[in-house]
C-alpha cells in the first residue's frame, strides 16, 4: 500500500474508533466500538484513493472516509434487522445481541456521526451526492422487499435492487473523491461509471458466494437468501432453466426459514446441473472487463496502482470460489487468481 494511503487509512480508523463508540450504555462495554477493526476499510480506501488520484492533498478525505464507513456499517445494521441476520464477521449481529429496535437505533447513530463529519466539510456538492445515495440505498432495499419470494422476479429487477442497495455506495464513494479533487466532468462521470459497475459485481459475488460457502469462510450463515427469500443471480437463472418439478421444488424452499442444510446443497446439485455458476462466471468475466477497459481510461498518477489492485481486489472475490466449477468444461479461468 503507498505510504500515504497507511497514513490515512490509520486517520480513519482514529476517526472511527471515536465515532463507533456508544457512550455510558449498559448493554454496550464503552470500549466496545461497534465498527469492528481489522475489515478491509473498503469504501474508504475508495474516497481516500479517487482523491489522491485526482490530485487532492487536502485533508477533508479523512472525513468524508470515515464518514461512507459509518453509513456502510449503519445499513449492515438495519440490513440484518430486514434480513434476520444472525451472523456477520463471524460474529452475533446486534440485533441478535440486543434486539431488533437496538440494533436500528445504532445504525441511525451511526448514520447520524457520518452526518457530523460530513457537514464539518461544508461542501454542498459532496453533501448532495451523499443524499441521493442515501435514497438510492433506501429505495433498493424496499425494491429488494417488494420482490421477497417473487419467484419470477426479472432479472432488470434484479439489477436495478443491486444498484441502488450495493453500487450506489460504491460509485458515492468515488465520485466524493472526484468532487473534492475538483475534477471535469468527464473524470466524474468515469468515476462513477467505474464505481457502479464494481459496485454491481461486488453483490453479484456476495449472491453467488451465499449458496457456495458459509461461515468459515464468509463469516455469515450459507443459503441465507434463499431462506429470506431473495431472488438473486443464481435463483433467477436456476428457475428459468430447470424443470417445473425443479422449479416447484425450489419454490417451496424459497422463504423457507427452517430450510436445512441438505435442502440447499439440493439447490446446488441444481445450480450444478443446469451449469449456472459457469453462465454466471462468463457474464461476470465480461463486466470485470467493462471494468478493466474503464481503468484504462483513468489518467494515472503514483497512486494507480492501488486503486486498480482495490478494484481487483473488490471483483476479484468471486474467482476463488467459482474457478472449482470451471475446471469440469474447460471455460476460461479467472484472470490471475487460485
Ligand atoms: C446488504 O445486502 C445490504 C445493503 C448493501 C444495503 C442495505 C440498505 C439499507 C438497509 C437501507 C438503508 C439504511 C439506512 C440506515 C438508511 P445483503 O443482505 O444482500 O448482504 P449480506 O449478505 O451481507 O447481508
Ligand atoms: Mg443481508
């Protein structure tokens, strides 16, 4: 990592280490932040990385970092409220801990530091670009409701929960390092375009990566969605391919919160069968390269390289687990991983 971006990785974290911490509560050890430590600090290595490579050397990025992962944690915390999420990081979620109503209020307290940092910056610019994504993440979580066990969701549905839930975020965080750096427009728009994109496959992966492997390797529960009954990727695929006995067998698990173990292994055998992780794998190839050819386009200065190797690193999650599955037909392996 470029030395400077340590630096203000370690800014960050001071930042959050503060604002992650709720106060004089009975339930909460004051030590305890409710960020945890040691996550890939993702979304503010984002900011941090589009402003340096816009040429910022202010200091505001450290805010506005720190201030996209409070809003991150804050939407993990209502998404597991929506979702019954009992297991992330490897850890009991808070609404498990303490309950549903706890668990919301941290994430508005959340929500509410991130507020603090962003308007000490005082730029109405960056202010407006937060707030759309502040209704784009609303707006695909209640997408995402609305489509709850629809079996026949469209996969531009699909899409479209994934845009505003995931990539919003994502593109937000970019575009926030191209504003501070004063960028043209036509550098923004790169940004953005760059940012919702590997935004898309990052919940692309996250949805594949549910059916394939749980705990010990993601730290949440495996076949967590079908169980919540979520339509994603692999399920839209899987259901427009297979047979209407398959299909009404998969129409019984969906929602099913008791749904064992066996039943979602039964739901592989099915993905395995009608070659779906293969499809996905090819189409999500294409977009890795969509992202590639974007980065081509990016004027480069000394801190290139770590943004492509954190975009990489985003996009790059999925091949680990999917590359077993291409071995069998001979596809095309993933570029540059196991
Ligand atoms: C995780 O999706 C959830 C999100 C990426 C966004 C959640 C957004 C909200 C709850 C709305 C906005 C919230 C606030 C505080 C304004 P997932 O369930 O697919 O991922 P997971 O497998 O990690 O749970
Ligand atoms: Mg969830």
């Amino acid at each position: 990592m470029h030395p400077k971006i340590a630096e203000d990785m370690s800014r960050v974290k001071e930042i959050l280490r503060e604002k992650g911490c709720i106060k004089d509560l009975d339930k909460v050890e004051e030590s305890e932040c409710l960020i945890p430590e040691g996550g890939k600090m993702i979304r503010p290595r984002l900011v941090t990385l589009a402003a340096r490579l816009c040429g910022y050397d202010g200091t505001a990025h450290i805010d506005y970092a720190a201030s996209v992962e409070l809003i991150h944690n804050a939407t993990l915390f209502h998404d597991d409220v929506i979702d019954s999420g009992e297991i992330r990081r490897g850890g009991k979620t808070l609404n498990v801990r303490f309950g549903n109503s706890f668990a919301l209020l941290a994430g508005d307290y959340l929500m509410a530091k991130s507020f603090c940092l962003i308007a000490k910056c005082e730029n109405p610019e960056i202010l407006s670009a937060i707030a759309d994504c502040f209704s784009d993440l609303v707006y695909g979580q209640l997408k995402e409701m609305d489509h709850d066990r629809d079996i026949d969701t469209p996969m531009d549905v699909y899409y479209k929960i994934t845009d505003n839930k995931t990539a919003s975020l994502i593109k937000t965080c970019l575009v926030i390092g191209g504003l501070l750096a004063g960028a043209d427009q036509q550098t923004l728009n790169l940004l953005a375009e760059t940012g919702s994109k590997t935004g898309r496959l990052f919940q692309i992966a996250d949805d594949v990566i549910d059916y394939l492997a749980g705990e010990n390797r993601t730290g949440k529960r495996r076949f967590h969605d079908v169980r919540e009954g979520k339509m994603t990727m692999p399920a839209i695929l899987l259901v427009r391919r297979c047979a209407p006995d398959e299909r009404e067998l998969f129409r019984t698990l969906l929602g099913k919160r008791d749904m064992a173990e066996s039943d979602g292994m039964r739901i592989v055998t099915l993905l395995e069968k009608y070659k779906i992780i293969n499809e996905i794998h090819a189409e999500y190839f294409r977009m890795h390269e969509d992202v590639t050819r974007l980065l081509g386009k990016i004027n480069g200065n000394e801190f290139l390289p770590d943004f492509k190797a954190l975009i990489d690193l985003i996009i790059g999650r999925l091949y680990s687990y999917t590359d077993k599955y291409l071995k069998d037909d001979g596809s095309e392996k993933s570029p540059g991983h196991e």
